[in-house]
C-alpha cells in the first residue's frame, strides 16, 4: 500500500485542518497516510510521496515547512512530491489557479515537485497578535473547499497511479516475425 506524509507548517492551525483534510480524502482513496507538522518529521523512511502544505503570510511560506524542504531536499528529489499554500482569506483560490509565490517556485524546483495548490485560509475572528487581529475585522472566516481539496486530491491520485503503472511494467517481450508473413 502507498504510504503517504502531509507535512505541514501552521500558525494558527487553519493549514494543520488543511492538511486534515487532504488526508482525509487520500485516506477515502485508499492510501495510508500520516499528517503531521513539518518540524516533528525527522525521517522520511518508508514514505512512497510526500505533500508539504504551507501557511502563506505577507507571500512567505511558513518558516517550518520551508525548512522541512531544505533539510529533506535530496530525499524529497526521489520521491513523488507536491507542495501546497495555504492563505487567501477569499473564494479567489477555489475560484481561479493561484500561481505558487516566488519563494515557493524556488522550493518546487530544488525537489523536482510535481505541482503545487493553493487553497484558501482559515482566520478566526478573535485571532490574536499584529496583523492577524487587524485582518480578522474583516477577512474573518474559513474558505477551505472540501470540494477544491477533493477535486486536487484525485489529480495527486491520478498522478499516482500513472507512475505506479508505469514503473511496474512488465518490460516489453522481444518479437521475433510474425508467423503469418
């Protein structure tokens, strides 16, 4: 059975319920999957994919899952990788693709990443500290789509099982003539 690692990098936990999810729906779809925060991962050991989901703030990743990837760079090179953001306090993300912010381009290219998401954030209304508190008068609220998680999950899925089919072929059997000619 595939085995899979969400790690993820969370401040305030709306990207921690993210990756719940994405593991949710990769669970549904009959793969083994372990979420957990991209600091308390040491060992990539016996993972067949990997998917880093990171909190965007001021269009920087969270410092935990761009570390994640640095440390595992040479291991997360061997293996089926993709790399997710977390942010928008809107509908833009389910609404349109949202391009990976410069910073995370970098982190796709240094690991030969399959793709990217971005999914909409998560800010309660009583979040404290500057500026989430200031952001959370008006952009309170979550606009995680269980529906735009799904729909980017089966892609993952579909990647998947292309590469399990196309690693596991049988090598082609050499032909000798036909023994109609």
């Amino acid at each position: 059975m595939t085995r899979i690692l969400i790690a993820f990098g969370s401040k305030r936990g709306g990207t921690a319920g993210l990756a719940r999810m994405i593991g949710e729906a990769l669970t549904d779809a009959g793969y083994q999957v372990l979420v957990s925060s991209a600091r308390d991962i040491h060992d990539l050991n016996g993972f067949d994919a990997v998917i880093v989901a990171g909190a965007l703030y001021a269009n920087r990743w969270h410092r935990d899952a761009r570390r994640f990837v640095r440390r595992n760079d040479a291991t997360l090179r061997e293996l089926p990788v993709w790399l997710v953001s977390s942010g928008p306090l809107d509908d833009t993300a389910a609404q349109r693709d949202i391009p990976p912010t410069s910073q995370v381009k970098k982190l796709i290219a240094r690991v030969g990443a399959r793709g990217h998401a971005t999914f909409g954030g998560c800010l309660s209304s009583d979040a404290k500290g500057f500026p989430a508190s200031a952001m959370a008068k008006s952009k309170a609220g979550d606009w995680r789509e269980q529906a735009h998680v799904r729909r980017w999950v089966a892609s993952v899925v579909s990647d998947l099982q292309l590469a399990s089919t196309l690693q596991f072929q049988p090598p082609p059997h050499a032909a000798g003539p036909s023994q109609s000619e």
